[in-house]
C-alpha cells in the first residue's frame, strides 16, 4: 500500500508546528503527489484559522506547489457547529478553498445553547468519564452527522465518532450517497473494529489522512496499518494510495455555482 495524497494537515495557522512550505516539502520526502493544508476551522476559538489571512495562506500554498513540486491544496477541517448540521464554512470562503473537510471538535462556538449542551458538553462528559452514551445522544450525534453531510458539499468526514459516539454505518450510508469520503485517521483511534467492520459493508470510500500537527508526521500511515492487520479493509475503495485520486464533491459543487 503506497499513499500518493494527504488531505489533512495543520499548520502553524492553526494547531500545527510547521509553515505550509514546511509539509509540502515533508510530503515531497515521503513521495506524495498530492497534500492538503487543512488548519481548523473559523469556529474554533482557540486554535481556529482566520478568515483575513485566507489570501495569505493561498499565497503561501502557490509558492510551497512551486518550490516542492507537490500539488498542494488550501482547505479547512471546518467544525459542525450545530444540530441542524451547519458547518462553520460560509458560501462567501467557497471560491478561496480547493477541499472541505469536517468535523466534530470541543473548543468551538456552536449556533445555540441547546446545541452546545448535545453537541459538546454531554460529548466532553461521556468522553471524559468513560460513561455509556445515552441512545438519545447518540441519536442526536449520528443526525448532526448525517445532516452536515446532506447540507454541506464535505468532501471528507474526519475521524468520525471521535468523542462523539454515533451510529457511524447510519453516517456511512449518507457518505455513500452524497460523495463524502469517510477517514482513516492515523492520528487517533476513533472507531472500534466492529464499527469499522459495519461502515465497510455501507460501500461508502475512503481516504487515508495523516491528521499531521507537525512536519514529520505528514504521511504517516502506522494506525492504518494495523487496523488492516484486524480488520478486512477493501484496499481498492480507499482513493489515495496506489495511484488512485479521489473525485471531490465540493469541486463539482463549485463549477455549478
């Protein structure tokens, strides 16, 4: 299994420790074709990306694609910020991103009370405390899910059920329909094998992503080898390795604009 592409990086912009020239030089060593700069989304208050310096960032990701040789893509891991599964990427951003990844994180500013309440803090409690999620949470979670997906052009879905237990086949078969990628992420563990032995019979595809914080973590493929040592994974349906590239939803969304 050889990765060509890593769609989910940070950066010094957000939670990481290296420039955006920094992992695309680290993605040429590990001979990727591909890499996206993927810092957190507006929403999140303490390591969230700013809008002001989208244009910077593009800036920056033309030189780094110069300088490496590595196509290198201006993206966000936008956070879901609400029950009705609104996503903290604004229509008015669309045409300064290349690739739309979402996900579920605890330091953000959600739309209501009420939603703060579901989607973060009874998350943080039962995460926290190891407690048994209620069947109504994880209703509520798996909703969230399925509604940002229907929503919101995402391409890819990262680390689906990390501190947010859901029914992931129920969220699968959405990602399935709408053209979102489910993640493999090789930065923490965020489904158990049984789980991940459901969402594969869904059909839907994957990618593989780094989640990379730092440089020398772009690439990495080591959770995602050992999950394939437990579970029977179909190779040909994950789109960033062995040559393959993945079709984006939010590309053909945008050409319809």
């Amino acid at each position: 299994m050889n990765l060509n592409c890593d769609f989910h990086t940070h950066t010094n912009y957000s939670h990481g420790k290296g420039t955006i020239a920094d992992n695309a030089n680290a993605a040429k060593e590990k001979g990727l074709k591909t890499i996206a700069i993927t810092d957190h989304g507006f929403s999140h208050f303490v390591f969230g990306m700013k809008r002001r310096k989208l244009d910077a960032m593009k800036d920056e990701c033309v030189a780094a694609e110069k300088e490496s040789g590595v196509k290198v893509l201006l993206g966000i891991e936008s956070n879901l910020v609400g029950g009705k599964g609104e996503i903290d990427v604004k229509r008015e951003d669309y045409d300064k991103l290349d690739i739309i990844l979402a996900g579920v994180h605890k330091s953000v500013y959600v739309k209501t009370l009420k939603d703060y309440n579901r989607l973060i803090m009874q998350n943080i409690v039962c995460s926290g405390l190891k407690l048994k999620p209620s069947d109504k949470l994880i209703d509520f979670n798996t909703e969230t899910y399925i509604k940002a997906i229907k929503n919101n052009p995402i391409d890819i879905l990262t680390h689906l059920g990390y501190c947010c237990p859901c029914r992931a086949e129920e969220v699968a078969k959405a990602a399935r329909d709408y053209g979102t990628y489910i993640e493999i992420n090789t930065k923490k563990v965020h489904l158990t094998d049984e789980e991940w032995a459901k969402v594969i019979d869904t059909g839907v595809n994957f990618v593989i992503d780094s989640d990379a914080h730092s440089p020398d973590r772009v690439g990495d493929t080591a959770l995602a080898d050992e999950l394939f040592k437990r579970v029977n994974f179909p190779l040909e349906r994950i789109m960033n390795i062995d040559g393959r590239t993945p079709e984006f939803r939010f590309a053909e969304f945008k050409k319809k604009l």
